[in-house]
C-alpha cells in the first residue's frame, strides 16, 4: 500500500475547496483524509518537537499555499503550556499525534458590541490523544493546555494563512478580546 503523505493530503484538499465553500461539507471531507495521513507517520520529524521557552509551543510549517488559502502545521506544545481561547476565522482541523492535549471550547455570552469587551464561558473540554480528530468552525473559540509532563505533538490544518487574518484572542478572566498576536514559526527543512 502506497503511504498517503502531507502533500497528498494538501493535493486533495485542495480539490475539495475547488468544489466546496461550505466549512461544514469542508470539514466532513477533510477528515477522513486527515486520518488517512496519520496512518503512516514517516513525514513526523524530531525537529517539529523544538519549541520556544518564550512562546511555549512550537509550529512548524509544513505547507502554506501561495494564495494564503490552505495552511498545514505540526504544533508541539511544553508541559505545563497553553495558549489562551482565540478564533481561527476560517476552518480549522486538528489531530493528535503524540501525547494528550487538553482543547476547551468556550461560549460567547456578549454580543460583541463593546469594543474589547468579551464574556465567556468555558463549555467543553475535549482531550485530544493520538488519532483524535477536533474540527473547529469560523467562529469556534477555544484554547489548548498540554497538563502532561512530556511535549506533545499534533498536526493542525487550517483553511487560510492564520498569519493573514487579524483574528482575536480573549483573556476570560479579565474579560478581554484582543488581536491574537502573530506566533512564531519554523517552516520545515
Ligand atoms: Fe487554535
């Protein structure tokens, strides 16, 4: 059996936001491609373990269109790190590689109309181990701890550039939305 690799995955993708513009038919369609890429991990590399201490995880860029529209990463997050909630404005697809990763969804509750004002709720916690697949819409909202003392590792599938959107972050407890700073990247060797 021939191995389904990243760039199969991206070819295929690809084809599917040709047809389709629907996140929800998207994300149907992507995921079990997604899982197909999983089955032979050959293309996991030591180096997509490298994170920055300052950050606390490290992304490592494995495809980014040209035209910014599809955006494929290997997320490796610290023990003990996270990132607070944060949109993605556009779909998003996750699936774990190694080790167990905490994802909590969390409700808006304001409508948004005070500016930097945000009230949320956490709503689900989801635990994300290997092989497990989270989909995430325009407006999902959710943060990622890693409670484990090992780095984890996942692979992250994104329908735009995430560095082209000015998409937001919250601080729940201080009640706050803010533009979600730029991350750090590598892209792979
Ligand atoms: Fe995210």
């Amino acid at each position: 059996m021939s191995t389904y690799s990243i760039n199969d995955l991206v070819s295929d993708l690809e084809g599917i936001t040709a047809v389709y513009t629907d996140e929800r038919e998207i994300l149907s369609r992507a995921a079990p491609l997604v899982r197909r890429v999983m089955e032979d991990q050959s293309w996991v590399k030591p180096a997509f373990y490298d994170c920055g201490e300052d950050q606390g995880f490290g992304i490592t860029v494995l495809h980014e269109g040209e035209d910014h529209k599809l955006l494929v990463e290997a997320i490796a997050w610290l023990p003990g790190r996270g990132v607070l909630p944060h949109d993605h404005q556009t779909w998003g697809i996750v699936v774990g590689i190694d080790g167990i990763e905490t994802n909590v969804n969390w409700l808006r509750n304001d409508d948004g109309s005070k500016i930097g004002f945000a009230d949320l709720t956490a709503a689900h916690e989801l635990r994300v181990g290997p092989g497990d697949v989270a989909v995430f819409m325009p407006d999902d909202i959710h943060s990622v701890r890693n409670d484990s003392d090992k780095t984890t590792l996942s692979l992250h599938i994104y329908g735009k550039s995430l560095s082209q959107i000015d998409r937001s972050e919250f601080d729940p407890e201080a009640k706050v939305v803010r533009s979600c700073p730029k991350r750090e990247k590598t892209a792979a060797a």
